[in-house]
C-alpha cells in the first residue's frame, strides 16, 4: 500500500500523548513533498525535497518550542495517502503565504506509522528580525538530530532539556 511522507511539527506534549496513548491527535499541520514544492523546487531530486519539507517543519515548530524553552522535534511518519490534503495542490493555486510543502493530515497518526524523530541540537531560538509576516522568506536551515522510534521515552526528557543520571 503507497505511503505518503509527512514531516509534523511535535511539542513535549505531544511527544508525551504519542508515549501514552499511542498516538498523535488530529487534524495537524505537517510538511510534505507536494506538487507546489516539486514546481516550485524544479530539478530537486527527491531527497533535496524532503530535506526542504523537514526543514519547513522544522521551522514551523520554532516559535512554540522557543517559547517553551525547548528543542525542536519533528515526526517523520508515513500515512495513507487519503489522510493528507494538500499533496495535489499546484503551485499556482496555493494561497497567498502558503509555503508549498504545507499539508493536513486529517486522521490521527498512531507511533506506528512514524518512521523518525528529528531533533533540534539546541535549545530553540527565535532568530532576532525573523520575517513572521512572510512565511515564505529564507531562512538558516534548523540543526537537526536524528533518534529511532524506540528513544521516544528519552526524547521527552531530551526535548525539555532535562539529563537523565
């Protein structure tokens, strides 16, 4: 059955829900390689676009976790194609701000179907003048760290800065 990539932004708190419950409510934002991202990337092979969809993601999730004093975490999860909107949209009907790799997952995204954590190397931080207006303006790409599914119980502490003796 084809899959579809998703890279969702994730709090502590979610993190925490995924160990508990198994699963990560719904709907969310999230980033994928999409039709717009493809348009829009021309002669990107398809790593150089997921690479620019988890940084997307990545970015999306900088304000809440800077906020809360924590890393950066994104899922890498594959899911139905059905559960995502979005994927199809050409470039030249996203609408205006929109950043072409954006998407919904619509149905909840149970531990299972995630295939990785990404996490920031570092405490996050708002860049001083970033462009909260423009969605779409470049930016530094987010430092990140790969951890397999099994880790998630260490991630929560990871996340929230905490060191496990």
């Amino acid at each position: 059955m084809p899959r579809t990539r998703v890279y969702l932004p994730v709090t502590r708190t979610d993190l925490a829900t995924l160990a508990r419950e198994r699963v990560l409510p719904a709907p969310r934002s999230a980033c994928a390689v999409t039709r717009a991202l493809e348009q829009s990337q021309k002669g990107a092979d398809e790593e150089e676009l997921e690479y620019l969809a988890l940084q997307h993601a990545a970015h999306e999730a900088v304000p809440t976790a800077a906020d809360a004093g924590e890393r950066v975490v994104v899922a890498a999860a594959d899911v139905s194609p059905e559960e995502v909107t979005g994927v199809d949209t050409p470039a030249a009907q996203l609408p205006a701000g929109r950043i072409a790799c954006s998407v919904t997952v619509t149905e909840q995204v149970p531990l299972a179907r995630i295939a990785s954590f990404h996490v920031g190397d570092g405490i996050a931080v708002v860049p001083p003048g970033a462009a909260e207006d423009d969605p779409t303006q470049e930016v530094e790409d987010v430092e990140l760290s790969w951890y397999d599914v099994t880790e998630l119980a260490g991630l929560l502490d990871l996340v929230a800065g905490v060191r496990r003796r």
